[in-house]
C-alpha cells in the first residue's frame, strides 16, 4: 500500500489513543502517539532541560514508561507544547512518519489541522469532561497515583483551555474532520465507528 493518513485529534483522556492504536493493529498501520513527544519533552524541563533543548534532542527511548503518564509531566506537556518553536522542532519527525509506506495512524490536537492538512482520514474524537475525568482518574489511580477526581477534572479543564486558546496550533478539529462523540460508547463500539468510517474512505479512494 501506498502512504495512507490517518489523523485523529481530541482533547485528552476522548478516547483517541484507544482508538487509535486499535485502528493501527486492525488495518496493519504504524501509529504514532504523537503526544508522546510533547509529554517526552516535558518531562525533561521538570529536570530543568530548556524545552528547545530538549525537544531537539529527544531519542527513542525517552518516549518509553509510565513516568510519562503522571499529572505534573501532562501539565508540563501542555506548556511546551504552547511554544511556537518545539512545535516546530518537532513537525518534520512527524510529517516524515506519516508519509511513510504501508500507512500510518497519528493521534495529537493538531494533526488533521497542521500535521497532515491532506490526511485520507481525519477523525475528531470527544467526550464530556466528566467522563473523561472519570477514566483518567481510573487510570491514574490504578497505577498508583493519589488525585481525586475533582483535581483531575479541573487538570483536565485547564489542559482544554491551554491547548485550545494557544496562539500556535490550537486544539481544534479540521473542517472536514468527521466527529466522534466516545461519551456514551463503549471501546469496541468507537473503534467499530472509526473502522467503519476508514473503510468508506478507502473504498472510496480505490474507485478513483
């Protein structure tokens, strides 16, 4: 198969990691949490990397293990990823994944949008803020972390606000991004949608 995009944004905690590595194994695609970057550099300025530095300089294996899922690193992902110049650092890596043959799954909040504009495939995925709270807050406290509900929802909250006011790439979804709403389906029935959606583009394409 030639080069064949899939971009899948939303704010966190949607739905659209889950879906997207679902995808990704269900068609055979590379994926690509390009969130991951932005936490991998975050996570070095709470060592007191400056953020350039580090977004420059990051390897393989700094985007590997749980510390990159705690509150304190999402926040410092969020802040870094609100400065024009990692954005831009980090732009070429994740164009050149999603050329690359054989097809590619990317999930972020600015993909569709700035990433990949030309992507076959451009999902939007959402939830409400209460269940996506609840299963971070699931999430976090399984592996261990002591927050309340309360903070995660308002952690969550401001994410929303940072990423989606931020004057560089800004959480949105693309004009022709087809929405998925996850607030009342379950995992098999999101992927289902979103499998669905891929398989009429792809049909689509082939006629052409």
């Amino acid at each position: 198969m030639v080069a064949f995009t899939v971009a899948i944004d939303g704010p966190a905690a949607s739905g659209k990691g889950t879906i997207s590595r679902a995808i990704a194994a269900h068609f055979g695609f590379a994926h690509l949490d390009t969130g991951l970057l932005y936490r991998a550099t975050g996570r070095k300025t709470l060592d007191g990397t400056p953020a350039l530095e580090a977004a420059q300089n990051l390897m393989a294996s700094d985007l590997q293990g749980d510390a990159l899922r705690t509150p304190e690193v999402a926040q410092a992902a969020s802040k870094v990823a609100a400065m024009p110049e990692v954005r831009k650092a980090l732009v070429d890596f994740q164009r050149a994944f999603a050329a690359r043959a054989g097809g590619a799954v990317l999930d972020g909040r600015d993909i569709g949008t700035v990433i990949c504009p030309q992507a076959q495939v451009k999902l939007f995925v959402t939830a409400s803020d209460q269940i996506r709270a609840d299963r971070r807050w699931k999430e976090l406290t399984y592996k261990g972390h002591k927050v309340t509900l309360d903070e995660v929802l308002s952690d969550l909250r401001e994410r929303d606000r940072r990423d989606s006011t931020r004057a560089d790439a800004p959480l949105k979804a693309a004009s022709d991004a087809i929405s998925l709403d996850t607030t009342t389906l379950s995992i098999e029935e999101a992927v289902a949608a979103a499998v669905k959606e891929i398989e009429a583009r792809m049909a689509a394409q082939e006629t052409l």
